[in-house]
C-alpha cells in the first residue's frame, strides 16, 4: 500500500466513525446524550487535527499549489459548515429544516472534497 492509499485509507475509517456515530445520534432522539455526541465531536476534531498534520507535512516538503490551496479551503469551509450545522442541531431549541437538511448533505460532500484534496496533495 502506498502512501495516498494509506491517508485515504486513514481518512476514510475516521469518516466511518464519524458516519456511525452521527447515524447513533440520529437515532437517540433529542435531546442527545453527552456521551454520543462527545464522541461524535471527539471523531470529528481527530480527523481535523489528522488531516491539519497531513496538509502541513506536505507544505514542509514542497509548498502547495493553488489547485491544492483550493481544495484545501473548500473542505475547511465544508468541515466548518458541519460543525456549525451539528452544533445548532445538538441544542435543545427548535432548528429550522433547512438546518437539517445542510446537515445530512453537507457530510458527503465533506468526503468527497477531502477525497480530492487528498489526491491533490499526493
């Protein structure tokens, strides 16, 4: 196994967990426990903090063209969209569906753009 497929490898059993665990939410009921949700929050920050050391590795080897920049923030922006989308969610207070919905979409396009990123980097 190579690198890329090792990051992508990686980078796909953390989305696993975080798909697994956000599916135990769901399925939990509001209001969520402490427990899921802290591991669901735990999963994500891991992946952050993996892919943060992956991108900063690769800058120290050469530095990142702007292809690879644009990725690089398009899945930042989409993380972060996640984040702010599951933290609203995870209140007690009534959310607006749309909040919902950008929640149950905006991880599959989280793989996929960090997917790319990962090719792009590698």
């Amino acid at each position: 196994m190579n690198l890329m497929d090792s990051k992508l490898v990686s980078a796909g059993a953390f989305f696993l967990f975080i798909f697994l665990s956000g599916f135990w939410l769901s399925r939990t009921g509001r209001p969520h426990g402490m427990l899921p949700v802290t591991i669901h929050k735990l999963i994500g920050l891991a992946l952050g903090v993996y892919l943060g050391w992956m991108i900063y590795q690769t800058q120290k080897v050469i530095p990142l063209s702007s292809t690879q920049i644009i990725a690089v923030v398009v899945t930042v922006l989409f993380f972060a969209v996640n984040v702010a989308t599951g933290s609203l969610l995870s209140t007690n207070k009534p959310m607006p569906e749309a909040v919902s919905l950008v929640n149950k979409l905006f991880p599959y396009l989280t793989v996929v753009s960090t997917g790319v990123m990962i090719y792009f980097l590698f």
